[in-house]
C-alpha cells in the first residue's frame, strides 16, 4: 500500500502526483478501458463538478499535466467510477455511546490492484487536513479528517444514475469540507449525486449515521432506538431505498456480512477495539473470509477511535495481518 502525501493548492498537488507517475515509466489508466458510454457521461459530470468541487477539477488537470496525458482521459475513470458495474465490495459501521466512539471499515477488492492501493496524506491550501484511503487516487473510500470525522462508502451496484458526484468523490468532499456528520449530511443533500451507495458517518461529538442515497433520494439512517451502532454492508436496507436495489444473485456475501454485524451487535455489550477487530477479522461471522483464488480479498481494514484521536489501519486481510497506528494525522482538540 502507497503513503502518498499531497500538499500545497489542488493543481499543484496533483502535478506533482503526475510527475512521479511519468517519471517511472507509469501511466495509471494505460490498460484501463473507457467506454464512450462513460466518456459521454463524464461530459456531463465535468459543468457539476466545475460547479460544485471546482478544487478537484484542478487537481485532476495537474495530475493529467504531470502525467501528459489527457484531462478528460483521466476525468472519465475518475469521475464515472461507482455510476458503472464496479468491483468494490465493503463493510462499514459506527460506534457511539457514553463511552467511546468508533469508525471502522473492511475494504474488499480485487487483489490485482491490493499493492496499488493508496492511504493518502492531504494538507492541501483551503482545506481540511486528512488521510484517506483508495484504491485509486484522489477520490476516496474511507477516512478522517483533523476535525475528527470520520466516513467511508460502501458501493450498491448502480440501477440509474446521473450526472453529478460520485461516492468516492462525496468521501473526500466531506473529508475536507465538513467538521460533523450534520454539515455532512447537509452536503450530501445539496450536492447532485451520480451513484448509488451507502455514507457511514461518525464524528467526535458522538454522532453517528448512515446515509443511504442516489441521484434521487438521500436516507438518513440513525442509530435505532436503544442501540448503539450502525453499519451497512453492499445493500439498501431502507424501505425507501428498496426500489433502487438490485434485485440479482448476491455473489459478494453483502447479506452474510450484514448478518454477521446484525448478530455481533446483537449478542454482546462489548463496544472494544478488540471487540471491532474481531468482527473485522472474520471472529464473528463471515466478513473477510474470501476465496483469493476467485481474485477477491479484503485488501484493508481501518479503525478510526474518534474519542482518543487514534488511527489504525491493516494493509491486507485482517485474518492474517495485524492493525498498526497510523500517526501521520493529528487531531484538532
């Protein structure tokens, strides 16, 4: 896993990430295919994100100068990623109650790219400070920010979608935008939406939430009454949502996975670190248990504790490697 660091204004960090890619000989996106399909799509994305995040629009144009390639070569990937079938599977729930408060996340991916996957540093001008983690780069799939919120999506196979952002670029926008879960989720009902997925969403206040939404609706899901949690899997649960789910064989254990999290928050009180790596890890029901030969794992896992400002995070599966704190980040008191 890379530990990219971007600094400086939009544009300039994403030259220089250009500019190391070319000067070793790599261009990202050479063996990725783009549909006209998704290039037509981007077209109509670019006026949105022009609007809306004019900031990510730069730092793709550096990373395109450094890498002397084509914008919108590299704006297609990036901006219609999640609208299309997509392989990322993921699991994300939120702790909250008088004694802790806990993010934590499972990154399941195909394993041709788990080297490739990045947990990025950003300090970048007019923003907020954070690390995120992607299997791309520059949107992103899990983080926190130096205001100590915490979000991750997980991805629903695409129904209809539009023009607009999509999940991983609603992940980093609230990374550096948003201080809590309610700015967050204000965001997330203003801003056009692309894809369909799932925002959990955890800050050091103690709010915790997960947002269900489309180009159509957005679902806020709070903890249930007496509960203490929340959590999501690759599936909508809300009535609301149900008519936007695919209604296919679920190959990706997403109702297994959502399950094993139903009953671990079910059969204990115990709200622990040890108590989040166990479910994580595969301890307490089908979670990270993939068959490698099928080409796909659990290429990270990552625990954000929102109450003491620690970050961890497992560069592989979490069965058979070990949570290492990550220190690169330090939280605003």
């Amino acid at each position: 896993m890379y530990h990219s660091r971007w600094k400086g204004c939009h544009y300039e960090a994403g030259l220089r990430y250009g500019n190391m890619f070319y000067k070793n000989g790599v261009n990202p996106i050479s063996s990725i295919s783009i549909s006209n399909e998704r290039k037509e799509f981007t077209v109509k994305c670019i006026p949105i994100y022009e609007k809306f995040y004019p900031e990510i629009v730069e730092e793709i144009k550096g990373m395109a100068d450094g890498l002397k390639i084509n914008y919108i070569d590299v704006a297609s990937f990036l901006f219609t990623m999640y609208c299309f079938t997509f392989d990322n599977k993921c699991s994300c729930l939120a702790i909250s109650n008088e004694e802790k408060i806990f993010f934590a996340r499972n990154s399941d991916f195909i394993v041709s790219i788990e080297k490739l996957c990045d947990s990025a540093y950003y300090k970048l001008n007019n923003a907020y400070s954070f690390i995120g983690n992607t299997t791309a780069w520059t949107e992103m799939e899990d983080g926190i920010n130096e205001h100590g919120l915490a979000v991750g999506l997980t991805f629903i196979y695409p129904i209809k979608i539009e023009p607009g952002l999509n999940a991983g670029m609603l992940v980093r926008y609230i990374l550096e935008k948003c201080k809590t879960t309610d700015e967050a989720i204000l965001a997330l009902k203003k801003l056009p939406i692309a894809s369909p997925q799932t925002i959990t969403l955890a800050d050091k206040l103690g709010n915790i939430a997960v947002v269900e939404c489309n180009c159509d609706k957005v679902i806020v899901l709070a903890p249930q009454q007496g509960k203490d949690c929340v959590f999501t899997t690759n599936h909508f649960v809300s009535e609301e949502m149900q008519e936007y789910q695919f209604n296919g064989v679920d190959d990706i254990y997403s109702h297994e996975r959502y399950e094993t999290l139903v009953n671990a928050f079910s059969n204990t009180q115990e709200r622990s670190i040890d108590f989040i790596k166990n479910i994580l890890s595969g301890n307490m029901g089908f979670m990270c248990q993939y068959d490698r030969k099928k080409g796909i794992d659990t290429v990270w896992s990552s625990i954000y504790d929102l109450t003491d400002g620690t970050i961890f995070r497992v560069e592989g599966n979490p069965s058979r490697k070990s949570f290492k704190q990550d220190k690169r980040l330090v939280l605003k008191k």
